[in-house]
C-alpha cells in the first residue's frame, strides 16, 4: 500500500475512533496493539494489516467497508451504494478472498 493511502486511511480512521468516542487507547486494547501502533496508523507511518480491519470496525461499531470511504474519494457515493446492497454473506466472500490474496503476498 502507498505512503499517500496510508496516510487517508489513518486520517479516516482517525476521524472514525473520534466520532465512536474512543481513545486511541481503547482502541489499542479492542485491536490487540499497543496504543503506539494506533498512533502509527492514523499518522500514516504503518499500515493497519488486513486481518485487523474487522476487529477495528468492530470496535468502532461500524461496517469494515466504512473504513474507507474517503471524503475526497469522488467516487464515494457510488462506492458506498454498491457496498450497501451486498448482502453479509457475499461481504464475508469478498474479505476471505482478500485475505487469501493478503497471504500470498
């Protein structure tokens, strides 16, 4: 993943953890991380890895597709209503399939 990527995604996340009014603290101990890692993330200096993305929107009580709808992304809306109409079981496929991906690499 790209530098500029990571840093929208931690700005996202970020912006995410304030709305759910938690600290990055709590956030580390729902994920399994230190607070420090929280903090690399929404700075953009590491990447969150995949198999945490559920966990984090667990915690955060939000649909893992939420994660990353960018409010610069032009293309949000359509993004957004795509993600909406799949149902949880063709959500799940698509994160098995991401995640057999993720391990190849």
């Amino acid at each position: 993943m790209g530098n500029n990527f990571n840093k929208q995604f931690g700005s996202r996340l970020k912006e995410l953890r304030t709305i759910a009014n938690i600290s990055q603290e709590e956030l580390a101990e729902a994920v399994g991380v230190s607070p420090q890692t929280v903090s690399y993330w929404e700075n953009g200096h590491n990447p969150v890895t995949f198999g945490k993305l559920p966990i984090i929107a667990k915690a955060l009580n939000i649909p893992v597709y939420r994660l990353f709808i960018f409010p610069d992304f032009k293309a949000n809306k359509d993004y957004l209503n795509t993600l909406e109409t799949i149902d949880s079981k063709k959500l799940n496929a698509i994160l098995d399939i991401l995640r057999i991906i993720e391990s190849i690499k």
